[in-house]
C-alpha cells in the first residue's frame, strides 16, 4: 500500500499538538517528529490534499509531500531503525538485528506503519516507568497498543491477562504479528475503541495523545477499582491539566518522567 509522507515546517510544539488532532480526523495513521517540522502519514487513496492545505494555511505552516511506495517502506525503516536499550534493562531490536539474551528484557519489533519502537521519548519513558512497576499476576490493558511493544513487555514482565486495543486494522494485525515474534501467548490483541476491553484491570497503559487521553480517562477510571494508570504522549505544558481530569476521576500523581518536552505520567488510584 502506498503512503503519502507529509513535511510541516515550521511545526512549533505549540502547534504540533492540534495539527497531529486535525490530521489524525483527516485520516493520518502516523506522525514523527523533526526538529522543527512535522512528519504525518496517510494512504494514498485516503488523501485529500484540499484538506490538508486548509489546515497549513489555519496555521501558517507550509508542507511538502512526498509518496513513499509500499515496496520501498520496510527498506527505510530497517536503514533507519537501531536496536535501543531502555534503563540498562530493556533491549529492544528489529528481527534483523543480532539477538541479546543477556538482558533481563528483549523484544523483538518490527514495526511496519505501526506506533511503537522505543525511538520516540513518548514510548521509551513508557517502557522506563513499566521497568519500575510491578506486573506479576496483574491483569492489564494497553489502550492504543500500535506494534503491541508495551504488551509484549507487560507479558515478559509477568502480567497474568493483557488485553491490547488499537482502532487500526494494520496496528492490530502488527501487534499480532509482534506477539508471535515475541513468543507471547497471553496477549489479546483486538480491533476497535475503548468498548472492546473487559470489564477490569490493575494496570492500563495508555500513550496516545493529549486529547485522546482527556477524552478517555473517564474510560479509564470506570476499568480501574484500585490499581495504576500509565500515560503519555502528551507535553510537559499539558501535564496540569491531564492531572487535573486524573485526579476528578478519583487518580492520584505518583510519578512522572519528561524528555525533550514529552511526558509519561503514572497515576494510582
């Protein structure tokens, strides 16, 4: 399947936030940050190039486009993605990277159009926070799952039942790739939005983005009688106010990790 890779310049951190929104309803699957600019994804046939120019101009932004065959997609990924080790303990790699079983975690990721390798801050403090926690025995929900990367590591952390969900049909069928690749059995990967988890869980997992979360906590606090409530991606600037619906919906801030201006947020309850 053929992409289109849109570049936004100047994308401040400002704007970022809302145009990632706006183009995400316009039907983006995935965004990348640059320095100073902004990098979104789209299927050529879901392309409506009207659209997006009337959102640039909202803004005062410029962008480019550039179509990305889909024979040439895993070529750029696997030039571009390195094996990453996550606090000393985690060590994440493509399945063309050289093994490393001598750390306490390996995961395997390969992550096609999906969300989730551990090179962006948002899923790297993700994957630092879990380090810290406890799963043994725990019944856990990873809401937005992308590759199934923060499943995969629940499971080898010892979670007992995982439920992961994503809306996107190349998501679920990545994370149910990933799991086999990972040897993880105890992972359900499901296809839809928040009303497809159970019922209940000690710890959801939940990197998406600001307005995703604020719209979703209510969710969330409704599948956690006690336990813990892991976000990101979302900005330190945003931080108050995802603290603030958190804490109206009975969670208390118990930590929080930043990098480059991102934010991972552990709330109990």
């Amino acid at each position: 399947m053929d992409y289109f890779e849109i570049c936004i310049n100047p994308a401040s951190e400002e704007k970022r936030e809302i145009l990632i929104s706006m183009l995400a309803e316009e039907g983006f699957e995935s965004f990348a940050d640059g320095e100073d600019e902004l990098l979104a994804y789209i299927q050529v046939d879901h392309y409506l190039r009207e659209n997006v120019s009337q959102i640039c101009d909202r803004f005062n932004v410029t962008y480019t486009e550039k179509l990305i065959p889909d024979q040439n997609w895993n070529a750029e990924w696997e030039k571009n993605f390195d094996p990453i080790l996550i606090a000393g303990k985690c060590f994440i790699r493509a399945p063309f990277h050289a093994p490393r079983p001598d750390y306490p975690f390996e995961l395997i990721i390969e992550p096609k159009m999906s969300f989730g390798t551990a090179h962006h801050e948002t899923t790297a403090m993700m994957i630092e926070m879990m380090i810290g926690m406890d799963f043994t025995g725990k019944k856990v929900l990873d809401m937005g799952c992308g590759t199934g990367i923060l499943s995969i590591l629940a499971a080898k952390m010892g979670a007992f039942v995982i439920d992961a969900v994503d809306n996107d049909s190349r998501a679920f069928n990545n994370a149910v790739e990933n799991n086999e690749r990972n040897q993880v059995s105890i992972v359900n990967v499901k296809m839809g939005e928040m009303d497809v988890a159970g019922t209940s869980y000690d710890i959801l997992l939940a990197n998406i983005n600001r307005n995703v979360l604020l719209s979703q906590i209510p969710e969330y606090s409704k599948r956690i009688n006690t336990g813990e409530l892991l976000l990101s991606g979302f900005y330190e600037d945003d931080l108050g106010l995802i603290r603030e619906v958190a804490e109206s919906h009975s969670f208390v801030i118990d930590r929080f990790l930043t990098s480059n201006r991102w934010v991972a947020a552990l709330f109990k309850k």
